[in-house]
C-alpha cells in the first residue's frame, strides 16, 4: 500500500472511529463506515491539510468511498 | 400561579469538581470539601487568577465512543452526563414513558467557549485561508447540550436551552416546570452546565476583576461572607434533574425526592454586572417565588444562595434575605455551596438544586466553607452553616442564582 493510501486509511480510522479492518477500498463512508454528511466534509478538510491540497466541492461529491480518496490524492497530491 | 398539575422531581445528576456522580458530589458537599486547585486545562502562570474548581480525573472515552466525544464540547459533554445519571435514577426509560411527552430544557451562559476559543486561535495562525470544522459551529452554540440529550434519548417534547448568565440554569428549571403545569409535557429533563475555564474564559473574567486572585491558597479562595473575600471562583460541570407531573410518576411508582412548587424571576434593572446594592430585585425575585409556591417566608427552612463570594453580592442578597424573611431570617439556615464546587456560571442553578434535595434527603445542610472572619458588613446573627455541615430537617428549600444582566431566578421546593 502506498504511503499515501496509509495516512488515508489512519485519517479514516481517526475521525470516523472504526477499525482498520472495515477500511476497504470499496467501503463506502457514508453506507459502510457511519459518516454523517458533516463528517464526510470533515474527512475531505483533513485530506486537505494532510496532502496539502485544495478539493474543489464539485470533486469532493465524487469522493465517497476510500478507494476514491486514495486515487484522487495519489493523483493530486504535491 | 394555581395549576392542577404538580411537579416532582424524580431523578438527579451531577458532575461537579467535588465528584463526579451526584452520590461523590453529595459526600464533597456534607465533608465540607473545597474543589479549587491550580488550573490543568491550560498554562495559567501569566493569568491573574491561576487556579478554578475543575471536574477532576475526567475522561471522555469512559462516557463517549470518541467520534461522539469528539462532536460535543465539554460543556455538551458534562450535561449529557448529568442528564444521564439523572435519567437512569428516575427509572424513566424502563417505564416505557411515551417520549413524545419528554422534553429537555436547559441552561448554559456561555455554550461552547473552548470551542470558539480553539478555532479561532487556528484561523489566526493559519495564512488566512478558513479551514473551520463542520463540528465548530453545533459544538459551539449554547443549545447543542439539550440537542444532544434529546437525540440520544428520543425525546421528542419541547426543548431549548435558557441563557441568562449565572441565572441560566435556575431559568431552565423554572421554563420546565411551566411546560409540565402548562401541559405541554408530562417530564421535562433539566439542569445546567458550562465548561469555560479555558484562556479566554479566565481572562476575561479577571478583565472584569470578578475573581478571586488568592493564587497562594486556591482551596480557601471562595468565601462567601467572610471579610477577606475577593471575588468568585470559576467551576465547571452540570447538574440534572427529571421534572415529572405528579400523577405521571405516581402512576409508574416512580421515587420522588420532592415537589417544585414554585420559580420566580426577576430583573435588577439596574447594571450589566454590578448588582444592584439595594437587593431591591433580589427581594423582588424571592417574593415572586414564594408566591408562586403559595407559602410564607416562615415555612423555609433553608436558602441556597447565589453568595459568590464577590464583595457587592454577597451582601445585597442578605440583605434582601433579611428584608424578605424578617424575624424568621435568624431561624433560616443559609449556606453558598459555591465556596466548595465554585461558581459554575449557567451551570450554578442545576448543581445547587441538586445540593438542595439531597439536603433535604438526608436531613443536612451543606456548609458555607472559609467562613472564618465575618464580615461585619452583614449580619452575622444569620445561620451561614459556617464550615460544617449541620443536621436540619429541611422540609422546604429555595436556591436563588443570578446572573450578569441583572437576571435573578429563585426556586422552593418541599417535601412530599
């Protein structure tokens, strides 16, 4: 796993409380994971900060499951 | 106010820095125990006033799963762990009460001051670009303790929050025990809490030269008619109670530790944080409430007081006792609970009506503490309980808490 699939994962880990295990490329945060709309914004403020990079909402709608935000920030990170 | 419909109290919850549970608070409260130590929630050692009465050996995790932790403010957290001691106590949800009749009204003066406090410390250090937290704003605003009480439990009653300073949590009380005289609800679950020893908190409170600055020894700091008093220590936690229509719990057998028979409020109208040194509202407040109970002053056994331990207050609210009371004032015993919890601020009402029926509970009135060297400004021929708890059969109790702005509240409650 790439270095930055694994600080998506722990952030994920983190501020939605699950464990490592439920955090599958194809989990779902909102379906899978117990994300709120509100911490579905949280998560993509911390992807933000963490990788140093500006999501615009229009693609943040688009990132929904964690393999999304791996293969966004792996494209976009700097 | 004449209603058929009587209110009791049905269950408690405390978190206080004298205990934890309303059962630990209650052994603080009977030893005579102070609470104030040297501030642990921030480095105090440029501020003036360098120690608080703060909830000891907390830990979040032990209430909360941390996701949810992480949504509530302390000051949130605290009243969803009063709210929920007193809920357990009442045997509330094992009755299967109908929840569209169970509201939650309650007091904080402040809301989420850390929370403000720590986002716009981030902006301010950050290069200008806003990475606010969705959870700043419902974990900042005042009525995000009662929302969270309500959606943990289902409660689907009325429910707001009252904010009127130090008087918020005597407010709240008081608009629950109108919502079940009125009918709109059959339990209203209410209290107070507040969380605001943080920098700004701190600091602004010295700003305003209302605490005490007696850094040298935190645990003697709050005295309440003594003459060395100087100014008020800051506390934090919450205080619950469920208040339940009387047939309502009688029907389900529930334990009732008294009646609310009567709130009353006022205003001093007079300054935004100086009181009035008349206690002209202060007499007005509690002869609004013993009106509403429907009682003489001669049948009080005990006052709870407001007695900060600042240098106006405490005397104006005597003298309005003395004014109100007449000969029965010297029969009263009196004591301010907060020279041993502190001032918990929105959150004083609730915890001091919780000290008011487990006084009359057990049979003991809990201590003024650091009454040591009377102030001759007031009348020392009054019973302040000075530093030990005394035996009393307290049929009848009235906790009085005002807030800047000049909002004073009082509440009576009797036995049954």
């Amino acid at each position: 796993m790439s270095e930055i699939a694994e600080k998506v994962k722990a952030i994920i880990i983190d501020k939605l409380g699950v464990e490592a295990s439920e955090v599958t490329p194809e989990a779902s945060f909102t379906n899978d994971l117990g994300a709120d709309s509100l911490d579905t914004v949280e998560l993509i403020m911390e992807f933000e900060k963490e990788f140093n990079v500006s999501i615009p909402d229009d693609q943040a709608e688009n990132i929904g499951t964690v393999g999304q935000a791996i293969s966004y920030l792996e494209e976009h990170a700097k | 106010m004449t209603s058929i419909r009587r209110v009791v109290v049905t269950g408690l919850g405390a978190i206080t820095p004298l205990g934890n549970t309303a059962p630990a608070y209650w052994e603080g409260l009977r030893a005579g125990a102070s609470g104030a130590a040297t501030i642990t929630r921030f480095d105090p050692s440029k501020f003036k006033t360098r120690f608080a009465c703060e909830v000891k050996d907390y830990n979040p995790d032990a209430y909360f799963d941390r996701k949810e932790g992480r949504k509530m403010d302390l000051f949130t957290q605290f009243g969803v762990i009063a709210a929920d001691e007193a809920i357990a106590d009442s045997g509330l949800l094992e009755s299967g009460v109908n929840k569209d009749r169970v509201g939650v009204i309650w007091g904080s003066g402040i809301g989420g001051l850390k929370s403000l406090q720590e986002e716009c410390f981030q902006f301010e250090r950050g290069d200008g670009t806003p990475r606010y937290s969705p959870f700043f704003i419902p974990r900042m605003i005042a009525d995000s303790a009662s929302g969270n009480i309500s959606i943990k439990n289902g409660f689907r009653g009325p429910n707001f929050v009252t904010t009127s300073a130090c008087a918020s949590s005597n407010d709240s009380i008081i608009a629950a025990f109108n919502n079940i005289r009125l009918g709109l609800a059959d339990v209203m679950i209410t209290g107070g809490s507040e969380a605001a020893i943080t920098e700004s908190g701190v600091g602004g409170f010295n700003a305003l030269k209302a605490m005490s600055e007696r850094n040298d020894d935190p645990a003697s700091a709050s005295r309440p008619y003594d003459k060395d008093r100087d100014g008020f220590v800051l506390g934090e936690g919450a205080g619950a109670l469920v208040l339940e229509e009387y047939e309502h719990a009688k029907a389900r057998g529930a334990k009732m530790y008294a009646e609310l028979i009567g709130g009353g409020m006022s205003s001093d109208a007079y300054h935004i944080t100086a009181p009035d040194p008349t206690g002209s509202g202060v007499v007005l407040v509690m002869q609004n409430a013993l009106r509403d109970a429907g009682i003489t002053a001669a049948e009080v056994d005990y006052i709870n007081t407001h007695g900060t331990s600042t240098p106006l207050g405490d005397g104006a609210e005597i003298k309005a006792i003395e004014q109100v009371f007449g000969e029965h004032a010297e029969k009263l015993n009196i004591s301010s609970t907060k020279s041993m919890t502190g001032h918990l601020l929105g959150g004083a009402g609730g915890v001091e009506a919780v000290a008011c029926l487990l006084a009359m509970q057990h049979g003991v009135v809990p201590p003024t503490i650091n009454l040591h060297t009377p102030d001759p400004e007031i009348n020392q021929a009054l019973n302040f309980t000075p530093n030990v708890a005394q035996e009393r059969d307290v049929r009848v109790a009235m906790s009085n808490t005002f807030g800047f702005g000049g909002h004073n509240t009082s509440v009576i409650f009797r036995k049954l």
